[in-house]
C-alpha cells in the first residue's frame, strides 16, 4: 500500500523531502505528507506506541527547520493498517474507536487512517493517476451504492479517493 501511495503523490507533483520520516511535498512547500505502516497493535495502541513518539518528535525537528516553514499547518499522516478482511476490520468496535480518536485528534497533523488488503492493494497497482482512479471508481459506483464491500479494490479506491486531498472530480454538466 505504501509505495501505492508513494505512486499517487509522485503523479501529483510530491517528492520525498526526508526519507527517514517518508515526508512528501510539492514544489511550492504547501502541504506535507507523511507515510507510516502500522500494525493493528500499534493502531489501537496509537497514542501510547513508540513509532508514534518517533514520528512526532522527527516532526517537530522538522518544523525548527525555516526549510520547513509550512509543516507545522499543512501536514497530513496517512496510517497504513494491513488487514486480512476490510469488512470484518470496519465492523469490529475495537477498529471503529481506534480509527474515530485517531482521525479526530487534532494535534500535530491530520491524521488519516488507510486499511486494506494485500489483495486489494495488487488490484489497484494499475490505477495511481487521478484520472485511472476516477475511472475505476466511475465504472462502479452502482454495485458499491448496493454493497460498499463488494469489491476489497474498489473500497480501498474510494477510501484513497475520499482521504487523498489532492485527489478532485472532474466538473460534469450530465449529472442533474
């Protein structure tokens, strides 16, 4: 999963600026991404888990930095969480509280929480551009409007979708 969103920011202009932290961002320095892999045990333990501490505190180095002038306002943390059922893991009550504080706590960076499958990250190793994405999530909007878990790809691309800040709809006039 990581390196399809490494694949992502890459085709939006994000390159690595620290590869210890795995920080993304663009030209102008205006937003910052960072990517981390997380186990469930870390996931729920997020506040309290060594990897947390350690991205903060090269985080906050970082933002002493006048390189990095922005970071401390336009950063996001993307929190990658292999599972082995995506449907199993957002029904189960543990998850659900993990993901709610963790998206919800607002000090240091946005925080996004990203789970998925090893089979549905190969699905979608062929659609890292905005428009490959759109397309895919375009074809199948219906079948996911019936059952979101219809598809473990498909799920994952609308999560990448929804949370992916640069990632934008093209304008339509045909949808009214």
């Amino acid at each position: 999963m990581k390196n399809l969103i490494i694949n992502f920011l890459q085709n939006n202009q994000f390159y690595c600026v620290n590869a210890s932290l795995e920080l993304y961002t663009n030209q102008s320095k205006s937003e910052y991404f960072i990517l981390s892999q997380y186990s469930d045990e870390e996931l729920h333990n997020f506040f309290d888990d060594d990897k947390t501490s350690k991205v903060i505190k090269e985080f906050e180095r970082l933002s002493l930095n006048s390189e990095y002038e922005n970071i401390k306002k336009n950063t996001s943390l993307f929190i990658l969480v292999e599972v082995d059922n995506l449907k199993e893991a957002f029904e189960d009550e543990k998850f659900q509280r993990s993901i709610l504080l963790i998206e919800e706590d607002y000090y240091y960076f946005r925080k996004f929480i990203l789970l998925y499958t090893r089979n549905g990250v190969s699905d979608l190793r062929d659609k890292t551009t905005n428009e490959t994405l759109y397309k895919y999530l375009e074809s199948n909007i219906d079948a996911f409007e019936e059952d979101m878990y219809f598809s473990e790809s498909y799920f994952m691309a609308m999560e990448i979708g929804v949370k992916l800040p640069f990632f934008t709809l093209p304008k339509r006039n045909d949808i009214y």
